[in-house]
C-alpha cells in the first residue's frame, strides 16, 4: 500500500526544518508569495507541516510492521501433530 522508504521520510523532515531556519531568519525568502511575511506564518506552516509528516510516518510505520508481521508469520512453519489413534 504505503511504498515509501525511509529516506523520503528523513527528506521531508530535513525540508521542513530547512524551510523553518530559512524562514525564521529571512522570512521574505521562504513566504516570497506573500507581501507581508512574519514569522509567526513560518513557524505555523512549520508546525503544521511537522504534525502532517509525522502522522503520515505513523501510519507507514504500522502498515510496515504489519507487513513484516504477516511475514514472519507465514514462514513459521507448521509441524504436524501427532495423529492419536
């Protein structure tokens, strides 16, 4: 379902934070769309952005555990009972 890495993770979050530092310091780079940019709006698309990615990577992380429990399930192998007679 979810076939993303790991490293696309890893990506957004150093994005994120990126556009956070940029913004925080000059927030006319990083809202160059806008005529009145503050740092207020930086630090709430940066929060907004962080409480998204993070529960995205939530439900990547549990769809992977799954998976991976399924797995291991499946290649357990079976022993056969003793037949009682």
């Amino acid at each position: 379902m979810l076939s993303f890495s790991f490293d696309f993770f890893i990506h957004l979050f150093s994005y994120i934070g990126l556009f956070f530092v940029v913004g925080m310091v000059k927030p006319k780079w990083a809202l160059f769309f806008l005529k009145n940019p503050s740092r207020i709006i930086v630090m709430s698309i940066s929060i907004i952005l962080f409480m998204a990615v993070m529960t995205f990577y939530g439900a990547w992380n549990k769809e992977k555990m799954l998976q991976e429990k399924k797995s291991v399930e499946s290649s357990i192998p079976v022993s056969e009972l003793p037949v009682v007679k």
